[in-house]
C-alpha cells in the first residue's frame, strides 16, 4: 500500500484556493492574470516535487518525471469557469502532483481551458495530442468577451512557444481524479467513483434572425419576434428529445440572450447555447437528427429564420479495463462497499487522451451534487479517501497487481 | 395658413443628430454626456427662439414663451434608447421649438428618460404632473447598469435643482409630434396620422429561481433549470394570450436573461421582462389576469418558482376631441385624402400630460416600421409635411377656428 500525506495534500488544495478567491470559491477564467498566477504556482510546486516543469504554447503546464518508467501521465485543469468552484479541475491537478511526491513515477499536466472559455473546446488537452491547429488557433476567440485566442495567448506571455506533444510509447496510461458534479455518490452514501466513460458534448449554437422594431408600434400580425421563435423552438425541444434521449442523455440551454433585450423593443436577433450529452454515439447521432428536424420545422412555420451552428462535437470515451480493474481493486481494499462504477456526465480532459492512451478516472462526492458555482465542495474526508485510492490504484496499475 | 421654415425644421434635426451618432442614428442613454449635450443644445437653440430655457432637478428641458397667452405646451423627449434612432422623441422636440420659431404662444419641452432606462418610467413627464415622489426618486436605478437615479443626477450635474410644475391654468393643450414606429401610414400610403388614443404599458419582471449545476452531472430528473421554466411559461403566454387579448393588444418579452449563461451550466435563475399594452382599462386587466392564471399554474407544475414583479403599470390615455378636429383640419387642408385617425400602440409623455391638459398626436410614417433601431427613418418630405400640419393644426386650436 502506497503512503500519502494526506494533509500536504489538502494544504496544496487550500493554497491554490487562495489564488483568484470568490466567495468560497475560485475565479480563475483562461489565461486571465489569476489563473497565470496559478499556473505559475504549479510550476513551483512541481520543481518542489522534483519534477522538471515547463509551460507551453497554448497554456499547458507540465511536470516531467526524471526517473526510469514505465511512466503514467496523470492530471486534470487548473483555470475554472467564472466564479465557480475551488476543486473542479483543481483537484486532479494537485493529486496528479501528489502521485508523484508520494514517489510514483508520474509525469503532471494541468491541461489549458478545459473549460472552455475560448471556441473550439479542451484547447489544451486537444493541443497535447495534435488535434488543435494553427489554423483554428487563429480563428477561436473568447466566447464571453471576443477576445481572439492569439492576443489572449500574447497578453499572457505565451506567444512563440512551442505547443508539447505527449509521447505515447513514455506512458502505459492517464490517471484523473475529479469531482462527481453530480448527486449520485452523496445520495448513495458512497466515498469513490471508478469512471466507466465519459459523455461526449455536443454543443450548437441556435442564432435566429428577427426584426428588430418598437413593441408598441408594431402589430403582433407584423412582427418577427425572434425571442418568441427561440422560446417556441426551445419548448419543442423540452417536448421532443424525451423520445429520442438515452437513460442518462441530458440536454441544456445555458444561454438565451436576445438583442438588444429591453423592455420595449422587439429582439431583432436570438443567440442560443444548445448542448446535449450521451456515452453512446448512436444516441448523440439520434439527438443530432432530431435537433435538425426542429429546426427545420421552425424554419417552415416561423416568420425568423433559425440557423444551427456547430460549435464542437467531442466523441465519448471508454475508460481502460486495466486502469478500471486496478482503481476497483484499490478502491475495495480501502473503502471496502464505498465506491461504485458509474459514468461521467461531464466531459473531462481524459476524453481526449483516451486518444492516444489508455485512460481512467475516479470520482469523489460533491456536497449538493454542486458544480460550476462558487459554492461547490467535498468533505476532507472524501478528498483524502480519493487520494489515497487513486495512489493505490496508480501503483497496481504500474506493478500490474491489479 | 401659417408659415414654417421647414428648411431649418429639418436642419436642426440633423444637427442634432450628431450629437451621439451610432451608425446612421444615435446612441444617447438619459444623463449620459450625449445625453446632456443635446440638452444644452436644446436650451441654446431654445434662447436662439426667443424662449426663456431652463432645466430642472430631473433633466426636463424647459423653453418658456415670454409673450401674451392663451398658451400651448409642446415637445417630446430627446434622449433614446441605445443605439436607436434618430427622430424617436427628438422630432417631437424640434418640432415644438418650431411651433415658437414660427411665432405661436407655445413653451417647448423635453421630458426626461421617456425612453425608461431608468426604474418608474417616464420621470420626467412624470415629475412635471406631480407624479414622481423624493422615494421613488430614491429608489429607482438604471435597469442596464444599476447606477441609482441620485447617483446619475449628481453626476450629471442636475442634484439640488428644483423640479418644475406644469401650471395647467397657463395652457390651452399640449401637442407631440412623433413617428408612428409602425407600418400602417406606410402601407395605406398615407403621410400623417392623428392620433385618438395612446396605450398603456403594463411592464413586469418573472423572475425565476432554480438551482445552478454543472449541465453533465445533474441528471435530467434532478435539475431545476430555471432557463427551462422561463421557455415553458412564455410558451404558455404565447399560446394563452391570444385567447383574452383585444384586436390591437401587444405583448413582448424583451429580455431573457439566464445566470451564469455559460454553455455547460444549469441556470440557476432567469430574469425575463415582459410586457403588454391596450387602450382599454378592461382589456389591460383581463390580460393581468391571464398572467396570474399562467404564473400560477407553472408554480403548481414547475421545480422552479417564478415571482410576477410588477415593473410598472400606466393609464391608457385619450386624445382631447378639440385638438383633433383642429389636426383633421390642418391634415385635410394640407395633405388631402393622405391622413388618417389612429391610435398610438406606444407609450408616449402625452399620456402623463393627458392627466392636467387636452393633449393631441401627430404621427408621420416610419420607413419599413423600424423605430428603437439605428436604421429608423422618416422621409425628409413627410416630416416636413407633418411639421406644417402640427403647425396650421397648433394655430387652429389656439384660434378655436377648428
């Protein structure tokens, strides 16, 4: 059994939370000075650990290992979304870092905006396996504020650099720990997650064109009303997808914004963030298709034509039955009937390494099943029995006693 | 038949169009410093006319005739809504500046923030009636930014001042001149409409609480989405309200903001402003009482709660017979078989005045409709058409010759 110092861990936590503090959480958005203040911190910590750390041309913070392999790559992000919650992302960072300070031979990466402040999505852990170019480099820009990703890049400090390329025959596989976002581990009683897969997000953009013009002056008869087509668009959705969604598909509209959205004026345009979520690419492929016909039976019946954008489409990922077989093992060993097998609901960076290693993920409780809100949290407790069992699992993994 | 410089009408209209030029129109927010310059263009041009100008504790622009009564009072507002156009409320004031300029006993008004960027709406029509208390004053902020109204007065330079009374025993009437900001004098091919009555506007806010989560984590049965709710309840207006509106009856969803609003986040509230208008008492509240029907019956169904905040609720308001048959009149002698009687299905500062004197309309077409937009136009020969019939109808009614 592997030994971890379990309250250095918890104090590396609470130090980073100290960086871009919001109320009891983080605001640390991509490439902003809090969340470069935080990658800044990491590289310290790394070379505390004896890791050899460097930053690259799009962000990624990596810590290599100096020892003789095999190697594992193990790791997560370390901005947040806005004012949201201190372990997203975090957490798998520093326990990634405390693999390797407990001795394992483990290489850290904190891979740049997983959460996808910038167009194009997971920037970072696309960037490390080459499926990011220069091209679409050139083209994301900030998706709150328009900022192109190449100036963002520049203000940080980060221009010129090379971008690193994860060398697959260095790593027999990638280990990330993570919050469960989710309410299913709290409701069951349970202390640990080992990750079956993970969803694929399907993200559009819903961009419906009105005319704009005064809400009294202008008839109901005459008026092309695209917040009304959005909200009658929308309720076909909520009414639809049931039928053709999957046991743990889900779907979201996280943003509605009508322009120029006063009281008096009719919006000229809509701007809508439809996504939706599935392990099952049949049943992304399902939801795609009913996706389409909505939209081109809005377009029949209304006066404001509405255009679907594809913003990005990520494919699930299956996580490794070794890694799997070794995490369980672990798991059973030190919180014996306090884990489960269950799936992601959220994409992860994992989903793209899985491209080129084989991957796993634990999961440990979050309190109110709370996420991307400042006032997401784990018990200590929790934290700590994650930590130890993603070691322990580690080091079967790596010995092949699973 | 009076004589009118409609050369100079239309010069001073486009020179105030500079002040605050956004594209082809303005941008000129109430106690903005566009804002205030076109009130102090307006006091200058006002002592150009001989007329003693002032401005008073809310931004009201005052221009007082020196001469021999009976008297009539003119004007509209000069500040707009963002980005908007050109001639919304500023026709009306240049238009009253010209009524002095051509000699009529008139005192010339712009009323304040008729556009409501500020909580309360119309506070300056408002103020001038006696309408407006300290607390409300107290109270009201600015519905984009938040700026308390004390805090815009004082930076405006307008804190202290006293606010002004209308003396009703002073004036015979009041008169606005306004663009239809609809399409029914362009459709019939008509150049001015005489109006019969101005709507009320009945504003509301839902605002509606739910839970923030991460949109992957949250299964479909556990969330409360808040945007969710919001899409169902306008659905339900969208498809109730026609059953209890009357022939002409509008109603808008302005703005529907969502919190966060990011891609991957549940909202955890929406913050919708909806509004409805009729010139009928009784049609307005048969529509309220819908809306209660409708927010009710979701807070029965829904996991999220929605509160119905009243915003605001105005008095429909009728145009005085007199100064009617003096605009049919004018409008017949000068621009034979190309008018029209109609009501307004905007708000406008006549409906406050309406409660202290005889007021009147006078609208000209707008092109294609389009008014609370930078494209808003009128042709050049229409609003002078419309400027020498308020003129000959101004004269009409002081001479009592209808």
């Amino acid at each position: 059994m592997i030994n971890i110092d379990t309250d250095r861990f918890l104090q590396d936590l609470h130090e980073l939370r100290r960086i871009g503090t919001f109320r009891t959480g983080v605001h640390r958005p991509t490439y902003s000075p809090q969340d470069m203040e935080s990658r800044r911190w990491l590289m310290r910590k790394m070379q505390e650990a004896g890791l050899e750390a460097s930053i690259d041309g799009i962000g990624n913070v990596f810590g290599r290992h100096a020892g003789e392999g095999p190697h594992l790559l193990a790791g997560s992000h370390i901005e947040t979304q806005n004012e949201a919650g201190w372990l997203d992302g975090a957490l798998g960072v520093v326990a990634a870092l405390h693999l390797a300070r407990a001795g394992l031979p483990v290489d850290v990466c904190a891979f740049a905006d997983e959460e996808g402040h910038f167009e194009g999505g997971f920037i970072g852990s696309r960037s490390i396996i080459g499926d990011l170019s220069e091209e679409e480099m050139d083209r994301s820009r900030n998706r709150y504020d328009g900022t192109p990703l190449r100036d963002a890049l520049r203000d940080a400090g980060l221009a010129g650099l090379p971008r690193m390329r994860i060398d697959p025959a260095r790593y027999k596989g990638f280990f990330e720990m993570h919050i469960e976002q989710g309410t299913q581990l709290e409701s069951a009683g349970l202390q640990v997650g080992v990750v079956t897969g993970i969803v694929a997000i399907w993200q559009w953009q819903l961009r419906i064109t009105g005319q704009q013009d005064h809400a009294g002056g202008t008839t109901m008869a005459e008026r092309r009303d695209a917040g009304l087509t959005a909200v009658r668009l929308l309720a076909a959705i909520d009414a639809e997808f049931p039928r053709v969604c999957g046991e743990r598909s889900t779907w979201t509209t996280g943003r509605i914004a009508l322009d120029p959205g006063a009281a008096s004026i009719i919006p000229g345009t809509a701007d809508v963030l439809f996504q939706f979520r599935d392990v099952s690419m049949a049943r992304l492929e399902a939801m795609e298709a009913a996706l389409r016909r909505l939209v081109q039976e809005s377009n029949r019946r209304e006066r404001c034509h509405t255009e679907l954008v594809e913003v990005h489409k990520a494919t699930p990922a299956l996580c490794d039955p070794g890694t799997m077989r070794a995490l369980r093992g672990a798991a059973e060993a030190l919180a014996p009937g306090k884990w489960q097998d269950m799936p992601s609901g959220a994409g992860h960076d994992a989903q793209n390494i899985a491209r080129v290693l084989p991957v796993s993920m634990l999961f440990v409780p979050s309190i109110g099943g709370i996420s991307h809100h400042w006032a997401e949290n784990t018990s200590d407790e929790d934290l700590a029995m994650g930590m130890r069992v993603l070691a322990e699992g580690a080091r079967r993994y790596l010995s092949g006693s699973n």
